[in-house]
C-alpha cells in the first residue's frame, strides 16, 4: 500500500481526483479494521473520517504492514517499529480523531532484550552463550547423565527468583567440555531478566590481563570494584589460570572477601574444593604456602553448594 501522498501525486486534477478520493475513502470505510473503529466509536461519522483521510489511511497501511511483518530490520513503516494507533474523542460537539505512533511486540523484545544483555558482563566469554536462548526443557534433555546437575542450577534459579539473592552461591565441578560454562550463562541470563546484574570472568586469560592492569590503577580498580558489587559473579574455569601471589592475595582476596557474606560468588571447575586449595596453596615464585591456600579457600568453601557436573563431552559439536 503507497503513502497517500504518493497516490494523491499520481490523480489527475479537476473531477478524477474527487472520484478517486471518493474511492479510496469507500475502501477505507470496507475495511474491517475502520469499521470495528466505528463500532468502539459511533461518534466517527462518514464526514470526520473523510477529514482525516491520511490518518485513517495511514492507520489501515500500517497495520496491514504489520500483519505480513518481514522484521524488524525490514520495516516498511514510517517509523521502524511503530504502528499507528488511532484515539477518537468528542470535545463540545465536535468529533475529533487523533493518531500516535506505539512500538510494535518485536521492538518491545528488542529492547527488553538489550535491557537484559545491559546487566550483564562477559570477560574473554563468548557473548552468544549469554544470549542463546536454550529452554529449560532442552537443557534438561540435552545430555541426560548431567540431568542432577541441571536440576540443581534451575532450583536454584526458581529460588532466587522468589526469595532473592542469598549469600551461597554454586561450584560446578566437572570433567572438560560437561557445559558447565554454559550452565553458569544460562543462570546468568535468566536471573538478568529478572533485574539481577551479573559478570563472567574466564580466569586463565583474566589472570594474564591482570600484568598489564597493573600498570593502570584506575582501570584495575574499576574491574575489581565491578566484580566485587556485581549482584552474580562466576569464576569460571577456576583452577586452570598461571597462579601468582598478587592475584591471589590482592585481586581474588579482595574481591571474595568483600562478597561473602553479600553477595554470592559462583565457580566452574575441573577441580573439586580440595584440588582447588592445593592448587591456591602453590605458586611458582613463592612455592607452598599452605596457609595462603587455606585462607583463600576459608572465603570460597563455606559460601558455595558444589555440584558435580557428568556427561560427555560436548565441545566440537553442533
């Protein structure tokens, strides 16, 4: 359906124009949408809709522009998004009808989407295991041997949507390639629709940032002072990084020491928590430190309900 305007351009002059007006005008008042508008509104005479013609005209385009959507990115709309919508109203005898433009469902998701993908940060994570949209029942029957596992991740999701966060959090510790990434960015995404912010750190590269961090204290700052108020913060692959005393002491002590009886914390592993203090209990400048080991795990064992993450592996498939 052209603009009216593009049709008025291709009328002729004199009586032909009225004759074509006086048919645009009987197929407007056909259509079934202008008449279910007549029907809300006796009020809307013959004489008012041939006085808003454009709007009225504009009003049915649109929203047969809508009902053969092509997509968002392929709006033929006016306004990419909108629709028309008309308001009828009778101040002092006189029938007025007026038009405003209202976003369409797909760009109501859209921004809802991008609200969602706004409370959460990835570091060295790919984003699209943020935003793939698995259902609940598919991630239950994609790999049955990690159905415990799953379940635990969704309880704890219900949970949190119903009673809000609590100070426990989850350590999903498992053989490679089980998903335990992405059952973390799945919790992650759906607590984010429900307001929550989060962040993911992959540790292994996060470490290695950390060098050149140093020599920016504002920037390292703004990181650490990020993950420690961040309402859901996931270490994931714990365990696998090139371990170093400042990291350990003063970037993940800082950190975990301020959540812990905040926020929770959450962790993806292929240790269990004894590996995991062992391996906080060496580095290759200061060798064993045991008790810096312990002190670490004292701010992560007794805040995380750890679940065991079995299955194959899936890295490589489709």
């Amino acid at each position: 359906m052209e603009s009216l305007g593009e049709l008025l351009q291709r009328w002729p002059g004199g009586s032909e124009a009225v004759r074509r007006a006086d048919s645009l005008m009987k197929e407007l008042l056909a259509e079934p949408l202008v008449q279910k508008l007549r029907g809300k509104h006796p009020e809307l005479d013959e004489a008012t809709v041939r006085l808003h013609l454009n709007r009225v005209y504009q009003y049915v385009k649109e929203y047969r522009n809508c009902s053969n959507c092509p997509g968002l990115g392929s709006c033929p709309n006016d306004f990419e998004g909108h629709y028309t919508l008309l308001s009828c109203d009778k101040t002092g005898g006189t029938v007025q009808l007026t038009d405003r433009k209202v976003p369409c469902k797909k760009l109501l998701a859209r921004r809802s989407e991008e609200q969602i993908r706004s409370r959460v940060r990835s570091f060295y994570i790919d984003d699209r295991a943020l935003s793939q949209g698995y259902s609940a029942d598919e991630i239950l029957t994609k790999d049955t041997e990690r159905i415990g596992a799953v379940g635990r991740v969704l309880e704890y999701i219900d949970r949190t949507k119903e009673h809000g966060l609590g100070r426990e959090g989850l350590y999903l510790a498992g053989s490679f390639g089980t998903g335990k990434t992405f059952l973390m960015c799945y919790m992650l995404y759906e607590l984010a629709k429900s307001g929550y912010t989060g962040a993911i750190v992959y540790m292994p590269e996060f470490v290695e940032d950390l060098k050149s961090l140093m020599l920016e204290p504002g920037k390292l700052k703004e990181t650490v002072d990020m993950m420690k108020e961040t309402d859901l913060l996931i270490f994931d692959d714990i365990g696998a990084e090139n371990l170093n005393p400042w990291v350990r002491d003063h970037v993940m002590g800082s950190i975990l020491n301020y959540r812990m009886n905040r926020k929770p914390t959450f962790y993806t592993s292929n240790y269990d928590l004894d590996a995991l203090e062992r391996h906080f209990s060496f580095t290759s400048k200061d060798g064993d430190e045991l008790h810096k080991g312990q002190r670490i795990m004292d701010r992560i064992r007794p805040y995380v309900e750890t679940v065991y993450v079995s299955g194959y592996n899936k890295r490589g498939q489709r």
